[in-house]
C-alpha cells in the first residue's frame, strides 16, 4: 500500500507502507539523468577551456537553484547538509541521528531532482552501511536518476581505535573503494573524497572521475572546525597527493574540500599553489554566509525604527565587531598583491598591534605573512610567464617587484634555483 504525498510536472513521491519513500517520473515531465559519459565530458570541456570548477554540498531545494544559477557544475547531496540546514555541525552526518542513505535519498527525490534538470546531481553513498547490498543499491541510485555518487560519510575522517575496529568489522576504506568501481561500471560519474596517497591511487584504479583530497570540516562560522589544519599545510598535503593524480595522466581532475579552505582568498591562495582544478564547498556555500546575513539582516530591521540615533556611527564600529581579521588581511592581498602591501599599515586599519595579527596570521595559515605574500606573487608570476608569454622581468613588474633581483631572490627561496634556470630545466 502506498499514499500520494506530494506530485509535481516532473515527479511523483509516494510513501509505502513499509515507510520507504519512493518516487518515480511523472508522464508529464521528466528529470533526465546526466549518465558518466555526459557529465564528465561537459566538466573536462570545462577544464580545457581553463574554467575553474565548483560542485556545491546543497541542502535545501532553495539552494539548489541558487548556485545553479551562480554557475555551480554539479551539486552534492550529503546527510551533512541535511543536518546543517536544521541548524546542527556537519559532524552530525557522522551520529545514528538518522539513516544515510535514506535521508539523501528521500531529500533528493522531493527537493532537488524534480527541479535540477540540467546540472549533474551525485549520491553521497554510505557506502559501509552493512544493511545494503552496495550492487542492488547503487543500481537504485541510476535508477532514481541521479548522475553519479561521492563516497560519503567516509571512514576516512575517521582514527584510532574506533577506526581500527571499523576496519576489522570490514566496514574500512575498501568497502567506499569498491562502491567507486561498481558505480563507474555502471556507467555512473564518481568522485572520491580521499585522505591519503594511497587511498588516491585505490580510487583511481577504481574509475574516480574526480579526486578530491578531503581536508576536514570546514572552518569558520557558528558551527564550523575550530581546529583545522593550516592552509599552508593544506597546501603541501593536496600537492602529495596530486602527484600521485598526475602520474594517470589527464584523465583525473583534482579537487579539495573543507578544512581551512572556506573563503574566496583561501581557495585562490590552494589554487596558486597547488595544481587543483576545482573545488567542492558546502558549508563555504550555505552555512557560513547564511548564518553572518540571517544576523545582520535581523538586525537591520529591529534597527530600522531607530535609525536615526545611530546612523552617526561609523560602519567600522560595526564591522570590527563581527570582523575575522585573518581573512581580512588575506582578501587585502588577494585584491592588491601587486601593491606595496604592509602588515603594519593592516594592523592599523583594523585597530589591532601589528605583533598580534602577525601571531594570529601564522597560527591559522601556517606560515609567516611575508611568506605568504611572496608565494603569492610568485605563483601569479609563473602563471603570466607560463599562459601569457609574458617575459619573467615583466612578470616581476606586474606582480609588484620594483627590480628583478628581488624578484629572482625570493624566487629562489622557495623553489632552490633562479627563475630562468627553474625554466630552462622545464623547457628540456
């Protein structure tokens, strides 16, 4: 026995008695699924064409359509959005609070697939649910339409005793592994979030379309990380395990996800110095800019009735009441790297000492602000000189060295050889 709950042009959503929810196409529309082949040719069109690409964790129809129409290439459903939409961490995707796979499930037949009808939709499959059989299920997930799967939750967060108990249950890693080479020979697009460099070279045996190196919950906001890993360090883990990505060839794209990578200035510092091609947010999407607008927007209005007793106030009172100053200095340099930039002159306009934000800069991103700075600039040198044409004693102008010297100077720091013999040594 079944009971209609809810019917749209597109799709059909039914409750059975056994409190499965079920869905189907409806004769008067249809939500047609993006198999592997189409998926993964529009993303790596993309890629050749040098577009950055953005898959989004979403957790509501809303959002959906939102990044959509932002320009997303692919959306995610996680159990971890589910729970962030109703206001807990994404760790709760990680508790018995509910069943994994038929929440995402559910959530996606009645929110996203009868309105995503152009944009690839993956299954976050847990994939060491021991109450499936991952063949019988992955084949439900095609049926349903979605385009392909990520493996998620992953053990792979996962350490110590429990994950060594979780490994000799023959729940582990493998088991996430496995479901990647089932998915991709049933003609599925997949991703794999990965941890390491082995796990890397097992999910590409496997057929991931995507590697993407998983550095953690993300940072920032009411509920995110509060000990995540450095940026810089971040950054030298993602480059390990992309050289294992780059020894396949062309057929893998590289991605990242979470940890310290949560704002615009964090993932365009990853992407100058490692060889990403895209990345995967979903707090950085909905939670953290949701939580700071919902805020301010409340505030707003219980302020409009007395706005003329505080417009005299500076926006500065308010802003460096809720201000992240590590983010701050890096959306400076972001913005004008090619200016003289000084951390002193930032301290100042954010009222802060100079030895404080320097001290809170190395904590969170791993590595001193000048150093910050120069590899920065560097990368952008090497990008002008390597898709541009431009010569190296121009790239050190238009990225702010007033002489070539100190341009080849830092140069050498931190690659061990000057710019031209970096560059001879790769034109052999």
């Amino acid at each position: 026995m079944s009971f209609l709950l809810a019917q749209t042009d597109e799709y059909i959503v039914q409750w059975r008695q056994d409190g499965k929810i079920t869905g189907e196409t409806n004769s008067k529309g249809s939500n047609v699924m993006m198999d592997r082949k189409t998926t993964r040719n529009r993303i790596v069109d993309r890629v050749k064409k040098a577009d950055f690409i953005i898959g989004v964790a979403v957790g509501s129809g809303i959002m959906a359509k939102s990044v959509v129409k932002g320009g997303a290439d692919f959306l995610i459903l996680l159990t971890s959005s589910i729970f962030r939409e109703m206001g807990m961490s994404s760790l709760s995707g990680y508790f018995p609070f509910g069943n994994s796979n038929e929440m995402v499930m559910e959530f996606g037949i009645k929110e996203i697939l009868p309105r995503i009808t152009d944009t690839p939709v993956i299954f976050g499959l847990c994939a060491n649910d021991p109450t499936i059989r991952l063949e019988t299920y992955i084949e439900e997930i095609k049926k349903r339409e979605y385009s392909g799967i990520i493996n998620y939750p992953s053990v792979g967060l996962i350490d110590g005793s429990f994950r060594k108990s979780i490994e000799e249950a023959g729940l582990g890693y493998e088991t996430e592994v496995n479901a990647i080479r089932i998915a991709h020979k049933r003609g599925l697009f997949t991703i794999a979030f990965v941890f390491d460099e082995k796990q890397t070279e097992e999910m590409i045996n496997a057929g991931a379309d995507i590697i993407c190196v998983q550095l953690g919950l993300t940072k920032g906001g009411e509920m995110g990380a509060k000990d995540v890993i450095p940026l810089e360090a971040s950054v030298v883990h993602a480059n390990r395990i992309f050289k294992v990505c780059d020894r396949f060839g062309s057929q893998v794209i590289k991605m990242v996800y979470g940890g310290p990578v949560a704002t615009p200035p964090d993932l365009q510092y990853v992407h100058s110095q490692t060889s990403i091609q895209g990345y995967i947010g979903g707090s950085s999407f909905g939670r953290i800019p949701l939580e700071e607008f919902f805020k301010n927007r409340t505030k707003e209005f219980k302020d409009a009735g007395k706005y003329s007793l505080i417009q005299s106030l500076s926006d500065d009172f308010y802003r460096t009441n809720t201000i992240n100053y590590v983010d701050e200095v890096k959306k400076h340099i972001n913005q004008h790297f090619a200016d003289p930039i000084s951390l002193t002159e930032m301290a100042e306009k954010l009222h802060i000492s100079r030895s404080y934000l320097s001290s809170l800069f190395k904590k969170e991103v791993g590595c001193s602000f000048p150093n910050y700075v120069t590899k920065f600039r560097i990368s952008h040198a090497q990008h002008l000189v390597e898709t541009k044409g431009v010569t190296l004693s121009r790239a050190s102008e238009l990225i702010g060295y007033s002489d070539y010297s100190t341009f080849s100077k830092n140069f050498k720091k931190i690659y061990g050889v000057s710019p031209r013999e970096y560059y001879a040594k790769s034109n052999k």
